[in-house]
C-alpha cells in the first residue's frame, strides 16, 4: 500500500496546489499554497511537476507515517525535521523508508510550512485543483489524524539537489508594496497620507482568507454610504468599518462590499505575508 | 450606455463601473462575445458585480480600460442567453410574509413569480449562488431582521433586488418563499453551476405527483 498516515495533524494542515484561478464568475475562491515560492520549491527538489499538492502547515508542522518507501522535502518555515526520531535536512530531498515517520517540527521562525512528497498528493481533484478551500469548502478536508493521503506515480524528472537558502527568511518586519486603487477615494486625503506612516502589527486574527492588522492608525471614510459588492483580487487591501486594512490572500471571497483602498502585487510580498507571524510589523510602502 | 469608468486594480486587473445592473449584464454579454471571439486579449476571470465587472489577469489595465470605454455596447435583448426552467415548492416559511409585503394572497406568489424572467447577473457569497435580477422594484423586499443560522439547501429566497437559491445550506437572511429538488452545484457536472452570469432563469411550480 502506498500513501501517507496522518500521525499528527498538527495545528491547521491543509492540501495545496496552485488552486482554482478561473473561477470567481461562479463564486469560487483562488485558493491555492500561499507562499507560492516556498510551494514552488519543495516540488523543484522532488521533481515534481510544478503543480503537484504538497501539504501546508501551520506553526506547528505535522507528522506522517510512510505506507511504502518514498522521498519527500519540506519548506516554508525553517524547523526541525526527523525520520524516525533522527534529524535530516531541511528544504532538501529526504528518503523515508516504507514504515518510517515524517515529523515536521514547530516552525522556528514564518509560519507555513510545506511538505511535498514525490509524485505529488493524489487526492481527487475538484474544478482542476486539489487546493483546500477553507472559505467555500472546496477540495480536501483539512487534516485530522489517521486519514492516509495517497501518492501519485512519480514523473519522469530526477529528485534535484537544489536547496533552500534561495528562500527568503521569515520577515522581521512585513514591508508591503501598495498599489492605490481603486476605491483609494473613499478615505480622507490626511488618513491616506498617514497609511504610509502608520505602524501597524499583523493580528492574530489573520488567516488564509486575509492578513489581517492592528495597531496602526485607522483609514477615515470620505464618503457615507455602502459600496454595491465588486469583484475582489489577491493581494486587495480591503477596509472595513474599523478602517484598519485586510490583505486578501489566496481563499479571499469573490466578492465584497467594503472599499480597497490598494492592491499588493502577488509574489514575495504576499509570500512574505503568508510567513508572518501575529505581532510582526506591518508597513505599506508606495509601489513603484 | 453612458461612456463606463475604468479603475485600475493593482498590476493586473481592471474594474469597470456601470450604472445599473442592465448595463452590467450588456458589458458582461459583450466581453464574453469578444472573448469567444478571441477579440479580448487574455483575461483570467470576468467577474461580474451589482454594478462591476472586474477583468483580473490581464497584461496592460489602463490600455484596455480605454479600450473599453470606447466601446459602442449594445443593450441586452431579452432572449439573450441560455434559459434554465427551475420547478420549486412554494412552501417557503416567509411566503406569508413576503405576500404581505407585496399585498397579495400568499397563494398569487407562485404566479407572480412564474410571470417573471429572471438573469443571474452575478455570482458570490458562496460557490453557484447567483444573485438573480428581475423583480419589478414594487416586489423587492428587505432582508430578515435576524438572519437565520441554517438555509436549507434549495431554498429560493428574495432580498432587496434579488432572487437567489442556496446552492447548500448556509446562513442566511434572505426571505424564503420556496424550495427545489434541483442540484445549483455540482463540481463534477459541466456546467458546475446552473446559475452562472447570463443565464436566464423561469421558476414554475412543481406539479404535484
């Protein structure tokens, strides 16, 4: 028997891939791994086609038993890895011998982790992609202990030697790249200039829908009135009531009724955002 | 159509503001021609809104954002569209309710909505849940004060200017007048949702086995 069993789930483990973009006409959030570099290298070590589903962690990891031998890598967040109680490397190609167990330590620094295993996980696919969609319920269950995640047939490509130091380190302050628009003119000119200012803290009510902050000054509405519900993009920095901004990541909804005031571009700003930490500091920068 | 004003959305994507919801659905019928007619460039998602729609993964927003606004954009004709025939139950625990408001006897609500022609104009709020225009503005009808914590699935339902089917069961406010036995999503059919942007949607009553 091949595949993966769950010992430990750990705190909010999920399947990942790079989600279901081309859907959010019929309501169907992106979804997909949130660091989408880290995602993009623990296939590149397995060789793994670039698509293949890993699993992403949590803070905490996880641990997994092999039903039959196999290789496996994990990124994201750097932490301690062990094969049946022996450590081995990080963010590098690890066999695991049929019957040994994967434990994925608590993250040291980021948050989320990435643990690919060649051939990629083999759940069944939902509108093209194996993602869990934790906003509409799409894909896989997150994981619970004792669930056994089948394997995929290995592709033809070579597990690689490359290695994990291209990866940036968890950020120690969160600088985010800010596009205005498109509903910038919603909020006073004063509490916009002051957005560039202001210190903000990511809180711990962050999840994979939207980065949420705390701490900073608040944006001040312009104008009265309700927004009618518009189409919603990765990386939009949505205001609600409180006027304290959420970056939407990658189970945003479709659509929303409060104004963006700006939009961070995807890639390492947003990878960046899904490796930090409840408390770390926020700052909107103006893209260039 | 009034000349539309185009927002930028960040590097990729292009917000397109209409007045009504007519305009909306004629802009979104004529993107999908041009896109059919590989006339639109590439664009990732068309995700028409109330008043939007949102182009996203597209390579130059300003350049089509100007191309757009010289567009001559015909107004929708009415068969537009493919047409979907729902058969419901209306046994919904706010008919009552939503017959007062109308000022009708609970038992002219099927008719009335039988009578009408509705257009799912936009997609949210959860995966196949269309949001469906078409009601004369003298029957739309405000949301329940308390929403409930528990839609059965199929339930038709009314809110402000919409109609809407819950495609599973969900929280909701909206006002139910009916339910179907029909499937609104289904990820492994083709279309996975019956309701998707532009479709025409008929609710007649179901007849009685």
């Amino acid at each position: 028997m091949t595949g993966l069993l769950v010992v430990r789930a750990g705190a909010l483990t999920t399947v990942q891939d790079r989600g279901r973009p081309g859907y959010a006409h019929l309501g169907v959030p992106r979804s997909g791994a949130l660091d989408t570099a880290a995602y993009a290298l623990a296939n590149r070590l397995l060789g793994n086609p670039p698509d293949a589903a890993v699993l992403e962690t949590t803070l905490d990891g996880v641990s997994l038993r092999a039903l039959a031998a196999t290789v496996v890598a994990v990124t994201g967040a750097p932490c301690p890895v062990r094969v049946s109680g022996r450590p081995v490397a990080w963010g590098a190609p690890v066999g695991l011998p049929a019957g040994a167990e994967l434990e994925v330590g608590r993250a040291e620094s980021g948050l989320r982790g990435y643990v690919a295993v060649r051939g990629g996980l083999a759940v069944p696919p939902v509108l093209g992609s194996r993602s869990t969609d934790l906003l509409s319920g799409l894909g896989p269950a997150v994981l619970t202990a004792g669930t056994t995640l089948a394997v995929g047939p290995a592709g033809p490509d070579p597990v690689a030697g490359a290695d994990a130091y291209g990866l940036p380190a968890a950020p120690s302050e969160l600088v985010l790249p800010l596009r205005l628009g498109p509903r910038a003119d919603w909020f006073t000119g004063a509490s916009l200039a002051g957005l560039w200012r202001s210190a903000f803290r990511v809180s711990p009510s962050s999840n994979r829908i939207g980065l949420r902050t705390e701490g900073g000054s608040a944006l001040v509405r312009a104008r009265a009135g309700e927004l009618p519900s518009e189409g919603m993009v990765l990386g939009a920095v949505q205001v609600p009531p409180d006027g304290l901004p959420v970056v939407f990541l990658a189970d945003h909804p479709v659509t929303g009724g409060y104004p963006v005031v700006g939009v961070v571009g995807p890639g390492p700003a947003l990878d960046a955002a899904a490796q930090a930490r409840p408390g770390t500091p926020v700052r909107f920068v103006r893209a260039r | 159509m009034r000349t539309p004003r185009t927002l930028v959305v960040g590097a990729q994507a292009l917000l397109v503001e209409l007045d009504s919801a007519e305009e909306v659905a004629a802009l979104h019928a004529e993107l999908l021609r041009r896109r059919d007619a590989g006339a639109l460039g590439p664009v990732r998602d068309l995700v028409p809104a109330a008043r939007t729609v949102l182009l996203d993964g597209v390579r130059d927003p300003a350049a089509l954002g100007a191309r757009i606004a010289s567009w001559e954009v015909p107004p929708l004709t009415r068969r537009e569209g493919p047409l979907v025939t729902v058969a419901v139950r209306f046994d919904g625990p706010d008919l009552a309710e939503v017959a007062r408001l109308w000022g009708v006897a609970a038992g002219e609500v099927p008719g009335i909505v039988a009578a009408i022609e509705f257009r799912v104009a936009f997609c949210g709020f959860a995966p196949g849940f269309g949001y469906l225009t078409g009601l004369p503005e003298r029957l739309h009808v405000p949301r329940r004060e308390t929403p409930r914590t528990a839609v059965p699935a199929g339930s038709l339902a009314l809110a402000g200017e919409y109609a809407g089917v819950y495609p599973r069961s969900s929280p909701g406010g909206w006002q139910l007048i009916g339910s179907t036995d029909a499937v609104l999503w289904d990820p492994e059919r083709e279309p996975a949702a019956l309701f998707a942007p532009g479709v025409r949607v008929r609710f007649v009553q179901e007849e009685r086995a």
